[in-house]
C-alpha cells in the first residue's frame, strides 16, 4: 500500500492540477483558543491521538475509532510485549469523553500504532507506560478535537473514510 504522498507522486496531473484553487472557497472558523507551543510528546503521536479521539467522538466506538492501535497491540504481544492486548483494551474502556483521563488513555493506547506500522522503530520507541502528556499537551489535543467536531458540525457529517491508496494493475479483457 502506497502512502498519501507516494500515491500522489505516481499520478500525472494536468497543468494547474484536477481543481484550480480558484474553484475553493475559504471558510474561517475560529474558536478564540491558543495552542500551546510546549508539547511533551512528539507530533505524529499528537496527530494520532486528536485523529482517533475525534473519531471516537463522532462514532461513540472507542474500539472501531483506535482500531490500529489495537492491531498494534496484537502485534506487539506476539513479538514479545507482555500483557500489551490487556494494557490496550483497558485504556480503550477508559476513552468516554475529552476528559484528562480520557486523553490520558488515548494517548497511551496510540503509541501501539507503532507495532502496527513500523514494528523497527516501535522496538526503540516508548512504551505506553513511558508517556504522560502535560496539562498543556492535555489541553492542545482537546481543542484540536473540539475544531474537527466544530468542522463536521458546521460541514456535514463524513461521508467516506479508512480509503487507502494501493496500486491496482489494470487488467484488459483478452481479445479472442
């Protein structure tokens, strides 16, 4: 499966591309809220976590909304880490809200995506037990997930998700 990125790279786009930029309009929404710059966990983590706790948010299924970190602590248990499917389905029972607790635990239960997606990197990378996000990273994720709910409140609910980009080899019928 190719990422974003590699996908996007592969495809030859017309000049000026699919959709010209004037065909956009611009919508600002703003919350009056600062993000703090000091964070304590490192930004892929951070994306994750405001990605799957909005998830959760909108589908109430904190199982289907961290379903790779899941996956990761499967893969993780099979390699070696004691008791990480038990560890990760605990913290996703304690996922209900934007509370502290809740944040806590999803930022814990994240760093498992890592045995899902780079089992190389996850042998050197922290451990669940290794992460606390501060007060400031606390509250950075749940305004960065209040915006998203604020975004599909305001846009409409989402419509298509989990697409990947894999690379299909066209197959032409054979003349007879």
């Amino acid at each position: 499966m190719a990422t974003v990125w590699e996908r996007a790279n592969e495809v030859r786009q017309p000049r000026g591309g699919y959709i010209r930029t004037s065909q956009f309009r611009v919508d600002s929404f703003e919350d009056h809220k600062l993000l703090s710059l000091a964070e304590n966990i490192h930004p892929t983590l951070m994306g994750l976590v405001v990605d799957y706790l909005a998830r959760f948010m909108l589908s109430g299924d904190s199982k289907e909304a961290f379903g790779v970190s899941l996956a990761g602590a499967k893969r993780a248990e099979l390699l070696g880490i004691k008791n990480a499917i038990r560890i990760s389905q605990n913290l996703a029972d304690v996922i209900v809200d934007l509370d502290d607790e809740s944040i806590i635990a999803a930022t814990k239960l994240v760093s498992f995506d890592i045995w899902y997606r780079n089992v190389q990197v996850a042998i050197s990378a922290k451990g669940c037990s290794e992460i606390m996000p501060d007060t400031r990273t606390r509250e950075n994720i749940r305004i960065m997930v209040e915006r998203g709910l604020t975004f599909f409140d305001t846009i409409g609910n989402v419509t298509a998700s989990e697409f990947t980009f894999e690379r299909k080899r066209l197959v032409l019928p054979r003349r007879v």
